[in-house]
C-alpha cells in the first residue's frame, strides 16, 4: 500500500505541475490577446477621428478658363487628427490630374481640424471641361503620424463647374 500512494502522490505532483506550466501558457496568452484587442480598439478609435470633407457650393466648382481650365477645390479637415498636406489623391472623372498646388487656410502649412486645403487641379485634358459640366471628384488623404500609424479618409462628391 505504501508503494501504491508514494506513486500515486508522484502522478498528483506531476499532474499539478503540468496543469501549473499549461495554466500560466494559456494566460500568457490570453495576456497577448487582450493587448492585440486593446490594440486594434485603439487603432479602430483613431481612425474614427479622421475626416475630410468637401467644403464650398458643390454646384459652383470654380474653373479657370484663363489657366487652361484649372479646377480649385476646397477640402476640410473635418476630423480630430493633423492632416498630410503631401500625402493625398485627387481624381476628376477618375483620372489623376498631371500638378496639384495647395494652399491651407488660416494656416498656410498645417492641415490641423477645421482648417481647410485648397487644391488647384491642372490637366491638359481640362480644356475640354464646359462650364455647367458635372464631375465626379474623388479625393483621398492620410493623417500625419498620431499614437504610432498614420490613418486614410476619403469622399467623394458629384460637382458643377462654373467658368471665371
């Protein structure tokens, strides 16, 4: 009977601490999924602080006839987080325009919320653009760098252009 619970009592030992060493793996990883989780909500609210909007009359686009027919658009920060004033896209009729040149009011340099970008589009293929045309403008940006990423927003809008 002493032999049956000295082995009995190493099974128990051994069992224990095997249940131990699998225990403390399983919370060190159930630990990593939480910080993932904690993660990715983190990153997720973030990115709901980026915004960009169209700003102006989208029935009044202004367009240059005395440029070859360059079109200005008006883009707000709409949302919580610094804007890249280099790091955007703009697509008229789904085509990338050959030179943008911006402008950033109050400012003049930082895209912060509330400010507003003004982008002048030129294209050679402008020119056959009509006053009263409609177009599709795409445009898409990315934040500057906040809590370690960068994060992108877009819109689109139907316009009007209107000759000057």
């Amino acid at each position: 009977m002493a032999d049956g619970g000295a082995s009995s009592f190493i099974m128990l030992v051994t069992a224990l601490l095997i249940s131990g060493a699998a225990g403390t793996i399983l919370i060190e990883q159930w630990g990593s999924a939480v910080r993932a989780m904690s993660d990715n909500q983190q990153k997720a609210e973030h990115q709901s602080k980026v915004s960009i909007d169209f700003a102006g009359d989208p029935m009044m686009v202004i367009m240059d006839s005395s440029s070859s027919n360059d079109i200005t658009i008006h883009v707000l920060n709409s949302g919580e987080i610094e804007m890249s004033t280099s790091n955007f896209e703009v697509f008229v009729d789904g085509e990338t325009p050959s030179s943008t040149s911006t402008s950033i009011s109050p400012s003049g340099t930082d895209w912060l919320p509330g400010y507003i970008m003004e982008i002048t589009l030129s294209d050679t293929g402008y020119s056959s653009l009509t006053d009263n045309q409609d177009i599709k403008i795409f445009v898409t940006a990315s934040s500057e760098m906040f809590g370690g990423n960068t994060y992108t927003t877009s819109f689109s809008k139907e316009v009007r252009l209107h000759e000057i």
